[in-house]
C-alpha cells in the first residue's frame, strides 16, 4: 500500500477501514522490533572493528541501493517539492544509528536495548507537542511502568546503581540516540506529504548516506576494507536488509497508521528479544531478577495495546488509528 493511500482523509474511512489500517501498522511494528533485536547482539560484535560513522555510511548507502529499484518507479516531480525534509529526517535518523554504535562499544547490548526502551516517553512528549497527540491514562500508565523495567534493567537489578542513577557512558550516548529516534517519529506524520512509504523511506535514507558521508569521510577513507573480519559483513548485511531499510519503511508505514507513542511502544519487546539472542548465540544469561524488568517492558506494551473506546472517542488523535498526516 502506499503513502498516498495510507492517508486518505478520517472522514473517507469506515470503522472497520480504521480497525484494518491499525492492525497493518501493529503488525509492521512486531516485524520492526524482531528486526531490530538482532541489530544489537550483531552490532556489539562489529562495533569494535568500524568506526560508528563510516560503519552507519555503508549500511545507508547500501539500502539506499535496495530500494532505489522500487522507489525510482515511483518517484514523481512532486514528490521532490520540500526537499529539505529528508536531510532533516534523514539526519536524526542518521544521529540515532551513529549513537547506538558509540553505546555498543561502550556497553552490552542488553543494557542498550533496555534505553531503547524509553522511546516512546521520549515520542509521546514530542508528539504532543508537534500534532497535540494527548496521552491518554492507559498510555501514561504503560510508559511508566515499561520505564521502570527499563531501567531496572539497565542499573541490572541493583537498587544502589538505580538510587545513585551511575549510568555508564554508553547508556548516557544511546539515551540521546533515542531522544532523536523519538523525535523522528511524530516528525514523519508531519513532514509527509502523501509520498508513497518507499520513495519517502528512498529520500530519507538517500540524505542519511549523504549526511554520513561527510561527517565519516576521514574513518571511510582510513578503513581497510579488505581486512574486516566476516563479522563486520554479515552484521552490515544485516542491517542493510532489515535494520535500515526495513525498519524504515516499517516505522513510517506504521507511523500513518498509529499514534507516535504506540508505534514506538513496539520498542518495549526489544530486551526480551535481545536477551533471547544472546541466550541463544552463547553469550550468556541475564539473571532472573533482571529478567522481571524485561516483563516489565512486555507488560507496559499490552496494557497500550489493550482496548479503550472511551479514548478512540473523545482522543481521535490518540489512541485511535489516524491515519491522515497532520499537516
């Protein structure tokens, strides 16, 4: 389906048309936080041998590859109108990626995926203030109690860690990566014009590579390609096919569809899955207690997805589906 269609007027949708249109973006953003589960296990292991700039520019350009056949198709004059809004799009997204891979050098892969989690706060408060999405009480319980097993699991179960609030470096680097994750989020609804999902994802990664690009230049031009260790390509591989460009395509898709703060509440299942990844890959178990605040996480995600008609009433433009961009 594509962009335009996405977001026909409220007032042309049927009830159910509305229902069908919700339950295609729940089902992108369950795709989205598998996808990028693995991109965290994958990325600790190549983070060491790449720097996070020229790591980040491979991976657009190449996705920018992948889609570049279906978006060009597509891609007409007026799509080009306001240009400058996939640079912008593009380089927070492009800030958000570089500073994961900073966080995945300086800490393990559950802990950063366990700030990931923290998004959609982040997302609601910027969707308030850029399309006024109120957050409704079911919403507001939900964050808070996914942000209590985040960082539960972030300080790993510790009550002194979490009473003194000693975030590690890493944590601190990714906190602000999500901050940009978050803010893109509620910033695609309002810069989207009716493109189709692909051609407006081809623009925005196209101005990340673009943007990376120039601020790697010296660690590309410095890397020995050659000599990267098979890790480096099958994490890059991974992450071109279903980190960029499939997690783009995913969250704006979803984005049409949802409100801001539930389309990054998907971000709460990924500890669990992080933690299943690295279980399974040999990397060791996280420690039961650890694990009630990954629950925790999963528990903030059905309470938001549970059903409030008395919000789909009164908050049209909240915990109903809206599937019209506001402008």
């Amino acid at each position: 389906m594509t962009g335009g269609r996405a977001a026909r007027r409220e007032s042309d949708l049927t009830d159910q048309d509305h229902r069908i249109e919700a339950l295609k973006g729940h089902a992108a953003m369950f795709a989205f936080a598998v996808a990028i589960s693995g991109s965290f296990s994958l990325g600790k292991q190549a983070a060491p041998h790449l720097d996070p700039a020229a790591l980040n520019a491979i991976r657009f350009v190449l996705a920018g590859c992948l889609l570049a056949p279906f978006a060009l198709r597509r891609l007409k004059r007026e799509h080009l109108r306001a240009a400058w809004r996939y640079p912008v799009l593009g380089g927070i997204f492009a800030v958000y990626f570089y500073l994961m891979f900073v966080a995945l050098r300086l800490t393990d892969p559950i802990s950063t995926a366990a700030v990931f989690t923290l998004t959609p706060l982040m997302s609601a408060v910027f969707g308030w203030f850029l399309l006024r999405q109120a957050t409704t009480p079911r919403i507001a319980v939900s964050l808070v109690i996914a942000g209590a097993g985040a960082i539960w699991v972030i300080f790993r179960a510790d009550v002194d860690r979490i009473l003194a609030f000693d975030l590690g470096l890493g944590e601190i680097a990714f906190l602000f990566g999500c901050a940009a994750h978050a803010f893109y989020t509620p910033l695609v609804r309002r810069l989207n014009r009716g493109e189709p999902v692909v051609v407006f994802t081809f623009g925005t990664i196209v101005a990340g590579a673009v943007l990376l690009g120039l601020a790697g230049a010296p660690a590309i031009v410095a890397t020995d390609w050659a000599a990267l260790p098979d890790i480096v390509w099958i994490t890059i591989a991974y992450l071109v096919v279903f980190a960029t460009a499939g997690s783009f395509m995913m969250v704006q898709y979803a984005t049409l569809r949802l409100p801001s703060s539930k389309v990054m509440a998907y971000g709460y299942l990924v500890p669990g899955f992080v933690i299943l990844w690295e279980g399974a890959s040999g990397h060791g178990w996280v420690s039961a207690s650890v694990l009630l605040g990954a629950g925790a996480t999963v528990l903030g995600l059905l309470i938001l997805l549970g059903p409030d008609p008395s919000a789909a009433a009164t908050h049209p433009g909240t915990d109903a589906p809206e599937t019209a961009p506001r402008r």
